[in-house]
C-alpha cells in the first residue's frame, strides 16, 4: 500500500519523521503555538469494518500526551508508564481526527496527563497516562 505524506497544513508541523513505527501511525500534525493536534484517518488506518483502527485511536492519544509532556519538560524527555483509553464512538476514512492534551499533575518524576480525541467536535476517545520523566542524564 502507498502511504500519502501531506504537507503540514497552514499553521502546523509535522510531529515526526515519518519512517518505521510512525509512517503508519500517521502523518499526525501540532497546531504550531496551539493548543491541538490534527489527524485525517487514510486506509492504513482502518480496521476491518472500515473504522478508524483502535489501535491507532490509541498511538494517536499516547503522541498527543507525549508531545505535550515533552513540550512541558524540555530538554528533559519521558516515557509512558500507562496509558488508558475509553472508546466513545467511531470515525471513518477522511475524518480530521483532533487531540487536545492537559497535564492534570505533574511531580519531580512523574507526570499525570488526560487526553481527549474528537471529529466534528463529537468525542470519539478519551485517555489518561502516567509518564515518567528521564532527565538528560539518565537518558
């Protein structure tokens, strides 16, 4: 299957590089200076029933969480410790899929963060994680 690699859109960039792992699990966008993240679901992502695939509901929560923990923790970097996930409702083949992110609590080592995933302002997802944050020294 060949994968579509859109430009960023008007006023985004591109989360990451878009090989391995992350060639499938996107192209995934952050509003640069923003408060979101956008995703529009292409075939690679669809299940069987032609709905967008839960596990890649769940990669795209775990990106939202991560990038704006990461952006919260700079230069330091952190890994995810949980991840839990509600399923609300579905989306199909073309949806903008949008990732909100805030950070509920954070400590000296650990952070709290909840997500929410939505198309057309409809929730479709709901997350909540633990990361671990590994300072350039440990890393």
């Amino acid at each position: 299957m060949a994968l579509i690699y859109p430009e960023p859109p008007p006023g985004y960039e591109a989360v990451f590089p878009q090989s391995g792992f992350n060639a499938y699990a996107g192209p995934i966008f952050r509003k640069v200076d923003g408060d979101h993240f956008l995703f529009t679901i292409q075939a690679q992502h669809l299940n069987a029933g032609d709905a967008l695939h839960g596990g890649m509901a769940m990669a795209m929560a775990d990106v939202v969480m991560g990038r704006t923990v990461r952006l919260a923790i700079e230069p330091d970097r952190a890994a995810t410790i949980s991840l839990n996930c509600d399923f609300l409702a579905g989306a199909k083949l073309g949806d903008q899929v949008i990732g909100r992110a805030q950070i509920a609590r954070r400590t000296r080592t650990i952070v709290f963060i909840n997500s929410q995933l939505s198309v057309n302002d409809k929730l479709i997802l709901t997350a909540s994680g633990i990361w671990k944050i590994v300072t350039q020294s440990e890393a």
